[in-house]
C-alpha cells in the first residue's frame, strides 16, 4: 500500500488526508503547530492518524509522495529534509485533480479572482448546472472530490497552490492579472511569481479555453514566452479583441466560438473598473461553458458583493464605512481607492510583503484626507504618505477596535471610511477575514 504523508492540519490538508484514506493509501498527517478542533474532528471520523506541535521526520520520510499545504514554503527545516531524501511533493489541488472527473474552471490571479471565482459559479448556479466551488475558497477541493460528485468544479488557485501542480488541467483556465504580489516567497522576482501563475495553463489541449486580461502588461509579456495550444479570450478595457470580450459605448461585447452577446455597464451588478475586468472574465468563461446569453446577464446584474471585498458595512453620521479587507496588496488597495468618489480616510497596513506604496501616491493625493495604520511595523507606510496627508492626519493603531475609533475621528459627513490594508493580516489577525469580520464589529459597536 503506497504512503502518502499530509503536511499542514488546517482546510486543504485535511481534504487531502481524506481523500487519501478514500481512495485506499497508507496515509499520515503532520502539523508543526496545533491543529483545530474541527479539523481533529474529521481526522478522528475518518481514522487518519496525525500529529500536531511538530514533525517527527521518521514518520514522515518513509513517504511515497507527499502532499504540502499551500502556506508551507520549500525553505523550512521539514520541506528541506523532503527534497533532500527525493520524496515527490504536490499540492491537494494535483492531488485532488487526478480523481476529479468534472470539467474545471480555474481562476488565478494577483487580484479579483475570489470576485472572478465566485461570479462564475453564480453563473453555472443560475444555469442550472450541478456545480462544486472550491480552491482557495470555501471547503477543501480534496475533501469534494472524496465525498461529493459535480459535472463542474469553480477552483480559485494561487500561486501557492500552483508551484506543486504539474499534470493538473483545467478546462477553462483564469489569469485575472499579474502585478507584484508574495513576492517574498519568490525571491523578491516578478518573472518567478509570473511563473508560478502561468503553471495554471501548462498542460491545456487545443479543445480547452485560456481567459486572460490583454490590458495586463506582466500577463502579455510572459504570454510571449509560451507555447500554448489552448483557444485564447482576451478581455480588454482598451482594445477590441474578438474573440474575447470588450468595451465599447457603455456596453461589454463578448463574442465565443463567432456568438456576440452584450450587457450594458450600468446593468452589472458590481461597480468600478475593476470589476468591468471581473465580469468580462466571468461572462466569457460562462459563454465558454455554453451558458445562455440571457442567463449571464441576468447574472451579472443580480450577483452580490462577495464578503470582504469592497463590502458597505453601515453608514454611521452620513460616513460609509467599507470593508475591502482582501486587499492584501498594493494593487488591490490601488482599485479600491480608484473607485471612490467621497473623501477617504484610509485604513491601512499589516505584514509588508515587500511592498512598493509609490505607485498610490497620486491616489493619495487626490482621494484620502487621512490614514490610519493598523499594523505593527508602518514605517514604509509613513515614509510614503505622512508628506502628503500631513503629520496630524496620520496615526497607528494595533487593533481594529482603535483603527476604527481614530477613522471615525477624522471623518466628516460624507466622507468614507475604507479598510483596505495592502498587506497580510498575520502580523494581528488570524487571516483576512479575521480582520473583516473584526473591522465589521467594531463599526457595529460606534
């Protein structure tokens, strides 16, 4: 019976110990801190035996292939002493992959592809289709494919969960965009995160789709490097590619295998230029996946916000108070500031992944009238904007209670209060939706 070793006790190595155990494998997990108590849980259902608080190496180097959690990076001391024996590493999205029997669409990206993700599975939903949502979104896409059956699968993928992908295919394959994200983990190199990104599509046949952004700079210059055999959509904000999708007075046009469809832009159901890119990427994968004109613009005008990314909160005092807590990065914070039109007092800061902030300071400039840190280290985050807001209007805070109170002292009615860190939350926060949630309850305790 073949060994296989589970690094990591949290929701993608989980999904990937029980798949293991379903499919008949001699299986074993590993997590160096503790695991969850619902995690356990499902460990012990499933009579998969694990550990937690440390690796013990002898029971995991007997391994005949081993499946790391996206978080673990190749350089600690367990991963070294894996590569070092010769032990095949993938991911539970390889893993999961080998036994999955549904069409895939599959979305990766530096930004919009939980908006992306979560559009077109609203898509396939409305069309009728029996359809599964997984990846780096909701519940395990091992433990899925272990216990449920989908014709479809919507898979948001990072990069994280692609550098240990190598015969996986999707059908209809995503890259929202490319801008400088995570860099720590890629040795401080674009080309190597754009790498990473571009494994979505290494093994797509003439048959399948690969949907990309052609405004996209880092997307077109590594798109030039490749062979792929795939049918290419572009969607373009800027030029008319068909087939793809673009604009054009007002309207997105979207044209698939010579079928023209078109819905208006003040029909979507989600505003600013950024999402026009999100539901362009969505309508051309749902025509791909042959959905009914009708259906996509139906469902691009009824679709809701997805938590955590440019979500209204509450309006206290005339102030909009906005949770874009997602913004893990400099690009994404850049959309979200983009797209207001009120005076913002700006919530900002967290784990710095090795961030360029000059690119927001004309944003800042014309659009915030105060910043509140909320993180540990904001030295890069003075150093880049106390000279234009003004010393008096910038302040750190280390919690989401305080960033909330002092956002609330410098706003006037009509101004908007916006969370939108452009860093990782670990430094206070469990993950970005500990730190949305808590910003949400502190706005609801005013």
């Amino acid at each position: 019976m073949a060994r296989i070793v589970v690094l990591g006790g949290a929701e993608s190595g989980v999904g990937a110990a029980v798949l293991a155990k379903v499919k008949g494998f001699d299986v074993f997990l590993s997590d160096n801190g503790p695991v969850k108590d619902e995690y356990a849980d499902t460990l012990r259902k499933w009579d998969i035996p694990y550990e937690q608080g440390g690796h013990s190496l002898e029971h995991i180097l007997d391994a005949d292939e081993v499946v790391k959690s996206p978080g673990i990076p190749d350089t600690v001391p367990v991963m070294q002493a894996i590569i070092n024996k010769g032990i095949h590493v993938i991911s539970e999205i390889e893993f999961a992959g080998r036994y999955d029997k549904s069409k895939k669409i599959c979305i990766t990206g530096s930004n919009g592809k939980t908006t992306t993700t979560s559009l077109i599975y609203y898509l396939l939903k409305e069309a009728g289709l029996n359809v599964g949502l997984g990846g780096n979104i909701g519940q395990s896409y091992a433990l899925q494919v272990a216990t449920r059956e989908f014709d479809y699968f919507v898979l948001e993928i990072s990069s994280f969960q692609l550098d240990n992908v190598y015969d996986f295919r999707p059908d209809i394959a995503i890259i929202t965009n490319i801008t400088p994200d995570h860099l720590d983990r890629y040795g401080y190199n674009i080309d190597n995160y754009a790498r990473a990104k571009f494994r979505l599509i290494r093994n797509l046949r003439p048959e399948d789709y690969f949907i990309f952004n052609s405004d996209d700079e880092i997307t077109i210059a590594h798109l030039t490097r490749i062979v792929t055999k795939a049918k290419m959509l572009p969607f373009s904000q800027k030029s008319e590619p068909v087939p793809g999708a673009y604009v054009k007075d007002d309207r997105i046009i979207m044209n698939v295998e010579q079928s023209e469809s078109e819905i208006y832009l003040n029909e979507l159901a989600l505003g600013g230029k950024h999402n026009i890119y999100n539901s362009m990427a969505a309508a051309l994968a749902a025509k791909a996946a042959g959905i009914d004109n009708e259906v996509i613009r139906r469902s691009l005008s009824t679709f809701q916000a997805v938590e955590h990314r440019l979500e209204p909160v509450l309006s206290i005092g005339d102030v909009l108070y906005i949770n874009d807590s997602k913004a893990t990065n400099v690009d994404a914070a850049w959309y979200a500031l983009e797209c207001q039109t009120k005076p913002v007092v700006w919530i900002v800061g967290g784990k710095d992944k090795g961030n360029d902030y000059s690119v927001l300071q004309e944003l800042v400039r014309t659009k915030v009238k105060a910043i509140v840190c909320m993180g540990l280290h904001n030295e890069k985050i003075h150093d880049a904007f106390e000279s234009i807001v003004g010393k008096d209007n910038i302040i750190d805070t280390t919690s989401a209670t305080d960033a909330v109170s002092a956002a609330a002292g410098f706003a006037s009615p009509g101004d908007v209060v916006l969370l939108s860190p452009c860093c990782a939350s670990f430094d206070l926060f469990q993950n970005y939706e500990d730190r949305g949630r808590q910003f949400k309850e502190a706005v609801r305790n005013l």
